[in-house]
C-alpha cells in the first residue's frame, strides 16, 4: 500500500467514526445537567410506619 492509499483508509476509517458519534449523541441524548428522571420519591410529607406483630 501507498501513503495516500493508508491516508485514504484512515481517512475513512475517521469518518465512519465520527457517523457513529454523532448517532449516539443525538437529539434523544440526556446532556450531563439535564436528566431525564424527575421527582425520584413520592410525596414526603408522610413517614412509613412500621408496626410489630403482637401476638
């Protein structure tokens, strides 16, 4: 192989890389401050209370 044909292949090679990247980061992706779960836990103003059997 030539120096242009290994350039041409590199060549290539970067942009099937860069096809993939740009898949993977797209409009559905969650950026790092913005995340797509909400409100984890449900409504904190009552506490679960716990009782032993008696019996």
């Amino acid at each position: 192989m030539t120096e242009s044909e290994n350039e041409q292949i590199k060549q290539q090679f970067r942009e099937a890389l860069d096809r993939k990247n740009e898949k993977s980061a797209g409009p559905g992706a969650a950026t790092a401050g913005d995340s797509k779960i909400h409100h984890t836990h449900g409504p904190a103003d009552h506490k679960r209370e716990f009782r032993r059997k008696s019996g």
